[in-house]
C-alpha cells in the first residue's frame, strides 16, 4: 500500500469513529439531558466534517484525442 494512501485511510479513523458515535448517541440521547446530548452531536458534526462524491465521467473527445496523438510519430 502506498505511504500516502496509509496516511488517507488513517486521516479518516475519527470521521469513521464519529459516524458511529452519532449513531449510539441518538440512543442513550433518551437518557441523558437534551442540552448535553446536542453539545456532543455537534461535535462529532465538526470532527466528521464536509464528504463530497464526485461522479466521475468518461471524457470520449478527450481520449479520442490521445489515441490520436499516440499513434502519431515524433521526429526528434
């Protein structure tokens, strides 16, 4: 595994952890004063943090345009 792909995946352990603390806290919520509880969801709100997907699309012209060029010779 690359350095930088072991540096990501660990990055991400408390917004995993944060997800799952979210989830446990709307439960014992019940038990505990509601003050409390807000406090901590927003919290685990600020350590989960902003998660985008990005669909990604096949660019034809753009690799067209590649196979194109590769097959062009280069006089050097």
């Amino acid at each position: 595994m690359p350095v930088r792909r072991f540096w990501l995946m660990t990055g991400n352990i408390n917004r995993i952890l944060a997800t799952e603390d979210m989830r446990s806290l709307s439960v014992y919520s019940a038990a505990q004063g509601q003050e409390a509880a807000e406090e901590k969801r927003k919290q685990l709100i600020l350590e989960i943090g902003d998660v985008t997907e990005v669909e990604e699309k096949l660019d034809k012209e753009g690799l067209s345009d590649l196979r194109r060029m590769s097959k062009q010779v280069v006089a050097v």
